[in-house]
C-alpha cells in the first residue's frame, strides 16, 4: 500500500522541486545520488576502482518534454564516455530511453542512442539501456533488437515482477544477450506484474536458473543478478559453483548507497561485483523509487523533518 503510494507520488515531479528546498530531504539523497555534477560522481567511481569494484554510472533524468533536453542527455552520456575513457575506469553508463527522448519521437530516441554505444563501442564499454515502466517495455526491446546486430556492447534489462519477462528472457538469451536481472521499481496493475515481494523473488529465482545454465552462456549470454538481497546474491553464486561456471561469466550489480556492508562479502568470494552510481539534478523520481522499496527510509525522513 506505502509502496504503491510511494510509486504514485514518484511521477508527481513538481512535489521534487518542493522537496529540494528542503535541506534534510538533500541530505537523504546525498545517500543514494553521488551529487549533482559528474565532477561529484568521478571520485566515487575511482574509490569503488580502489576497491576492485566495478561500476555503471547514471545521469538522471527521465521523460524529458522537449527534442532539446534528449539531445542534451545524450550528449552528457558522450562526454561521459570520453572521461571514462581518459582515466580508464571499469565503468560502464546506464541510461534510460525515456530520457533520451522515447516520449517524443522513436527516431529521435533511436538516433541519440546510436550516438552513445557508437561511442561506448569506441571506448570499449558496454552500455547498459534500463528499463522502466511497462508502457515502454516493448519499445525498449524492440530497439534493443534492433540495434544489437551493430552494437554488442548493447545491455539490456528483464524486470522480475513482469509476467511477460519469462517469454522474454529465452528470446534474448538466444540473442547471446548482456542482460540484467533486477526485481522492481514501478507501479504495475497484477495483471501485468507478480505483486507481492514473495511471488517477484521466485520469479527472480526461475529467471536467475535460465540465465546461468552452461547452454545461455555458451550462446554468449552474460547476466548480471542487480539486487541487494543476500539470500539471492548466495543462490546465484551456489548455482555458478555447481554448475561449474567460473565467475568471470556473471556479476552481480547494486546501487550507491545500498548495502555497502555485502561488498567486501561479494568481492572477497571472487564474485564481480558493479556499483551503478546516479547523479544529476533530477532525482527526484529515481529518489522516490528508492524510499518506495524500503519504508525504513521514509519513516527516517518523516522523523528527522519533525524533530525540532
Ligand atoms: C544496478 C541496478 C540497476 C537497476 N536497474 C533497474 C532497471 O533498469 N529497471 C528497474 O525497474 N529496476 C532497476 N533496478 C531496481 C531493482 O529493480 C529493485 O528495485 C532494487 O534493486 C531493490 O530490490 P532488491 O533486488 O534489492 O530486493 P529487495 O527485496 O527490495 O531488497 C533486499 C534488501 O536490500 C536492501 N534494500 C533494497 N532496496 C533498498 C533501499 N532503497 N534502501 C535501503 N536498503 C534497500 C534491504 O536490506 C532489503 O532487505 C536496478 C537495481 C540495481 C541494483
């Protein structure tokens, strides 16, 4: 109920500008976004590099109004790039369409895309394309498909609590496809979408076993299980040992700010591990998604803004 709630208010992004005045909410989400500028995101990567870790880094943004601001967001996923490049980070971006003008016109969308993983392809990176709600996820397949062919350094992402993500992961794992499995960030009516938090976990649990069979991987299929549940993380990491795939070929992905503690856990198992880091002004929706999954952060904000 608080989570759908939470979710609702997430595309509310003029409560965002409220909130931004507020310098306890600022706080909070100096805990899930590394700052506002890329010059506050760098040094966060180069530390997780210290640490052996691998990272994604996001600019945050989404359903952007105008042709201006798509191109715009493309063009710091360039600049990006070029500085990743130049101080040879292990990162990688992670963006979303809807920022790169999916709202607006699919060409538009198409053509800022192809700018970046020719881009990244020139780097050397993957790019990583997210997935949000399911009003977008055949559009953002479909490009996905489309483009791959000329781009294998195109990532993709299956979402746990969809339904439809067990039809669709066999298709890109025929693909050979990079592919990152994660749980759920939107509000989605039961019928398009597994409800509570025990029916998306074994889900998550059925897709985790198609993607590391030896048969996807030999097809070229790499996963990458995004989640900070332990009991998950331990169960991919079993079946990897079981089955004998070495640990170069699956990593697991979490997000800046979340469970810091299973870090060095992960790493000194062998697993590899990627930290996505977000910055950018407009956090306000990846922000709420996050108070959204766990209420303990909403009830800290709710008291610290009372407390006198
Ligand atoms: C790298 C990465 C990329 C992602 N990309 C996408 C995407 O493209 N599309 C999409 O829909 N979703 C994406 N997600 C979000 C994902 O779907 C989940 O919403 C998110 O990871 C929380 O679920 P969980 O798997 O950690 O499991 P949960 O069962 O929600 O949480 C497991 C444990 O993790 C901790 N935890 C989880 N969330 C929080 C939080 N916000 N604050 C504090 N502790 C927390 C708690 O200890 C909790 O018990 C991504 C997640 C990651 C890590």
């Amino acid at each position: 109920m608080l989570r759908a709630f939470l979710l609702y208010l997430s595309n509310k992004p003029r409560l965002g500008r409220t909130l931004d005045r507020v310098p306890l909410t600022r706080r909070l989400v100096r805990r899930f976004v590394a700052g506002t500028t890329a010059e506050a995101a760098f040094p966060v990567i180069e530390r997780l590099q210290v640490a052996d870790l691998l990272s994604a880094i996001t600019y945050l943004g989404e359903n952007v109004l105008t042709e201006a601001a798509a191109r715009r967001a493309a063009d710091v996923y360039l600049s990006l790039l070029d500085e990743i490049k130049r101080r040879d980070l292990p990162c990688v971006p992670s963006l979303k369409l809807t920022h790169l003008g999916l709202d607006l016109s699919a060409a538009l969308c198409r053509e800022n895309l192809e700018r970046v993983l020719d881009r990244a392809q020139a780097a050397g990176r993957l790019c990583w394309i997210d997935m949000e709600s399911s009003a977008y996820t055949d559009r953002t397949l479909a490009l996905y498909e489309a483009l791959r062919p000329r781009f294998p350094n195109a990532a993709c992402v299956i979402q746990a609590y969809l339904r439809r993500s067990a039809d669709d992961l066999p298709r890109l794992i025929g693909l050979g496809a990079t592919i990152r499995l994660c749980k759920w960030a939107y509000r989605e009516p039961p019928r398009l979408a597994f409800v509570t938090k025990r029916e998306v976990d074994a889900n998550y649990a059925r897709l985790m076993d198609l993607l590391l069979t030896p048969e996807a991987l030999a097809r070229g299929a790499y996963p990458a299980f995004a989640t900070h549940d332990e009991r998950l993380i331990a169960r991919a990491a079993g079946r990897a040992r079981e089955l004998g795939i070495p640990p170069e070929k699956f990593e697991i992905q979490m997000l800046y700010g979340i469970r810091h503690d299973l870090r060095t856990r992960i790493r000194d198992q062998g697993l590899r591990l990627r930290v996505l880091v977000p910055f950018g002004e407009d956090w306000y929706g990846y922000f709420v998604r996050r108070l959204a999954e766990r209420p303990a952060n909403l009830l800290f904000l709710l008291k610290n803004l009372v407390r006198p």
